[in-house]
C-alpha cells in the first residue's frame, strides 16, 4: 500500500517510515501539515497517518481536506499525544478512520494499517 506520514517529531517520522518500509508499503514522508497536503494530491496514498499538531497545518485539517476530496478511498489514522476526548472526537466527526495515541509501539501501527488492507490485493 501506499502511505503518507506527517508528522514532526523527526524521531517518530524515520520511526514510521522504517516500520512501514520493513512491512513492505511505499512510503512518503512528510514534516509539516502543509508539505502533507501537497504530497497527497501528487502520491495518492491509500493510508495517510498524520500527527494531530503540527506547523502550518493541523491533523484535523488534514483530515477535513483528505475526506472532502477523497471521501472512500483514503483512510487517515491520527497521531496524538494529547489524550483530550474533545480532540479524538472532533477527529472521528471530521472522518478519521483510526486514532492512535503517543507513544505507541511500532507494532501497533503496523497492525492497524493492516487491518486497512484486508481485500485491496
């Protein structure tokens, strides 16, 4: 699959990005919400996973812009630290797919971005 990381927590970033390598998905990474924004339109991920707060542009943002434009075939899974049930919410109203809070086990993403992929092959 095709996946889109924003996030900019450069740790986390090559993190994702070597996890999702390892497991055999084409990755783009991206370091701000804006930059994410530009790369979907050019790579057309199947999966975006994007960070709740960044510069310029924010994962609720991204999410609003991915489902309005792409509404069935982008899934977008949130990264966040901020454990806040207004800021998850917000996010599942805005069509997030999936939310995943920091720090997370690479594992997990992993697992969940599988669970995406059931019947694409």
């Amino acid at each position: 699959m095709k996946i889109l990381v924003a996030e900019d927590d450069q740790v986390i970033l090559m993190l994702l990005e070597f996890r999702l390598k390892k497991d055999g998905h084409e990755v783009v990474v991206t370091h701000d919400g804006r930059e994410a924004l530009e790369k979907i339109d050019e790579f057309q991920p199947d999966i975006v996973i994007t960070d709740i707060m960044m510069p310029y542009v924010s994962g609720l943002e991204i999410i609003g812009a991915v489902k309005s434009k792409y509404p069935d075939s982008m899934r977008v899974i949130i990264l966040s630290g901020m454990g806040q049930e207004n800021v998850v919410l917000e996010a599942f109203k805005l069509g997030a797919d999936d939310f995943i809070t920091k720090p997370f086990s690479p594992n997990e993403v992993s697992v969940r971005v599988r669970r995406f992929d059931t019947g694409r092959k």
